[in-house]
C-alpha cells in the first residue's frame, strides 16, 4: 500500500452522533456517515459543522441512521473541512 493510501486511512473515521461528527470535523478528520442523500441535510452538517461538505457519497450495502435525521438509509457520506 502507499503512503498516500496509508495517510488517507489514518484520516478517515466514523461519526454516529451530530456532536460526534462535529468534533471529529474539528480535529481535521475526514468522517464517514450515514446520511439521507438530500440537500437540505447536507446543508445542515454544514452549517452544524461550520463549513463542512461532503467529499463524497456512496451507497452502502448495510443500512444505517441518517446522523441528522434518525431515518433508515443505506448512503454514506464522507465530510471533511477544508483549512
């Protein structure tokens, strides 16, 4: 594996609450979590998060709780913040 790669993973964690997500945000982590694919979601981690977007979204083959809303989905997202 690369080096690169190898930053990659130790940078990517998972959130399973909003101020989980945020602190992980915070410490400039790239967080994976579930999340309902709709903007006004993502418009909320953003805001909740102070500038945090998704880098990028993917279907998942398990289910899980979307972080904002509490419903079943089956997407991930990845949010980080640029600095």
């Amino acid at each position: 594996m690369s080096i690169a790669r190898n930053d990659i993973d130790e940078n990517i964690d998972e959130a399973f609450s909003k101020e989980e997500l945020k602190k992980k945000i915070e410490k400039g982590k790239l967080v994976r979590v579930y999340m309902i694919d709709e903007p006004e979601v993502e418009d909320y981690i953003k805001e909740y998060t102070n500038g945090a977007t998704s880098r990028f979204i993917e279907d998942a083959n398990k289910e899980g709780k979307c972080i904002h809303t509490g419903k079943k989905t089956k997407t991930i997202a990845y949010f980080a913040k640029s600095y």
